[in-house]
C-alpha cells in the first residue's frame, strides 16, 4: 500500500483534479483489518504517509493534508499501531497545529529552523518505520518457504529478486499479480543460471556455452559437475519440473494461490540447493 491510496481526486471548476483524503478509508482501517491488507502494510503506508505530511508542513509549508486531515491520519495510525502490538510509539503532537506549538516550544521557529524540524519529523517516524519494516519482512518471509540454507545466499541478485518474489507473493490478488509472481520465477532461474553456471568448470571441449536464458541445460550441468553420477539423476529431473513450473505459472497463471506458492518456494529452495551444493 502506498501513501497516495489514501486520496481520491476532487474535480475543482476548469477541471483541475486536487486530492482529498479518503475519510471513509481511515474510518474503516480504524474499525478492523481491511481486505487484503496487512495492518502492518496500512501501518507502514499510514507512517509514510505522516513522515512526508508533516515534513511538508513544517519545511514547506504545502502539505496536501488539512489540519484535519493530519489529525485523522495520526489517530488512524495511533489505532493501526495498538492492533499491531505498539503501544509504545506516543507522538508529542496529533496534528498539524500540535505540532507548531511543539516546534515553538522546542526552538525550531523562524526561517532557519525548517532543518530542526525535519530532524524531528525523522526522529519520530524513522524508528517506527525501521520496526514496521522489520515485522513486513518477518512476515513475508514466514509465507514461504525457507531454503535449506538460510537467506541469503551471498549471490546478491539473486537474493534481491528472491525479496521481491516475497513481496509480490505476499500482496498477489489478481490474476495479473499471480502472474508477475511466475514472472519473478523465471527470473530467479535466469539469476541462478547466471552465477551459478561457470564455464571453466561447466563447460565440455567442443560445446558452445548456452545463454543465461537456456536455464535448464546450464542448471543440469550445474548438477551434473556438483553431484557426479546416479546421485544427480534426481536433481536434473527436479531442475527441469521445476524450470516448466515457473513457466506454467508465467504463461498460465489461473492455477490460483496454492500452485504460484508451490513453484515460488520450490524456486526458493532451488537457490538454497544451488548455494549448498557449490559452497
């Protein structure tokens, strides 16, 4: 969720649109869980949101939320917080208003004191971010599978794309999201057949090295050299099912949830596989 779901635009005369909060979504969030949405994903798009309002106000002066507004947003967040299990974040102003008698008692007026108080906007909603954060990755990771070795795998981009395939997983509800989940699939193979696919050792007299994107010969011969003999026969197969999987899902996403969640954690479990085995 990001801070501008919060809006809707309002036509104004001459057709200019201009955002208004959605009062009736805040009142919502404050009266339960919304439908696919996390409380700490609303937790963190809610702390976002305050983060550059605020920062806004007391830097610019241009905020896009009204003095009311910024009100509703910090008590919606005071709520979304509680749910989540953080009683302890206790802001020392509610709104816009709160807040310049908070900055003048603090001695950040006047012209030069726009630095002092975007320090203060960030010693607040910084720290909170930073644990929001912390619980959204807990979760997602928690959703999927967990290589046998533990994340992450030390190949950097590979443990990039393996966050976004999380993330992606963790908020697909569309057809189009299970999609782009198939999508992250065959990325993570394509990675994978990149830096684990070595010419030196991979590479037989006379062959031809295979593109990147020609992931289930480079990944067999992967197993094939780190597992010599009948013991790879079960490997390469389970390379290759794997590598079809991804492409199902990529080409044929109505599978649904519980096929996406299968191909994502076996990919998962791939790369884990791949680290143990070349060390």
């Amino acid at each position: 969720m990001q801070p501008h779901e919060f809006f809707a635009d309002q036509e104004l005369p001459g057709g200019i649109a201009h955002p208004v909060l959605r009062m009736e979504l805040l009142q919502s969030i404050r009266n339960g869980p919304i439908s696919g949405r996390s409380d700490v994903e609303v937790g963190l798009a809610l702390t976002a949101l305050a983060r550059q309002e605020f920062e806004e106000y007391g830097t610019r002066g241009k905020p896009t939320l009204t003095d009311a507004g910024s009100r509703q947003v910090m008590r919606t967040l005071d709520v979304v917080l509680k749910r989540i299990g953080i009683a302890d974040f206790v802001a020392p102003f509610v709104d816009f208003p709160t807040f310049r008698n908070y900055w003048v008692r603090e001695g950040a007026s006047g012209a030069g004191g726009w630095g002092k108080r975007r320090i203060m906007v960030d010693g607040l909603f910084e720290p909170l971010q930073r644990r929001l954060e912390a619980l959204e990755d807990d979760s997602l990771a928690g959703e999927l599978i967990t290589p046998i070795v533990d994340e992450p795998t030390g190949w950097a981009k590979v443990d990039e794309e393996i966050r976004e395939l999380r993330r992606h997983f963790h908020s697909a509800q569309t057809v189009q999201d299970l999609r782009n989940v198939g999508n992250d699939c065959v990325t993570i193979l394509e990675e994978l057949s990149a830096v684990a696919y070595d010419p030196v050792k991979n590479l037989r007299p006379g062959e031809t090295e295979p593109p990147v994107a020609q992931t289930k010969n480079r990944l067999d011969r992967v197993v094939e050299d780190a597992l010599p003999g009948a013991s790879s026969s079960e490997l390469r197969t389970y390379t290759k099912k794997l590598i079809e999987l991804a492409q199902a899902v990529k080409h044929n996403p109505d599978g649904g949830r519980a096929q996406a969640a299968i191909v994502a954690g076996a990919v998962i479990q791939l790369a884990g596989t791949l680290r143990l085995l070349l060390g």
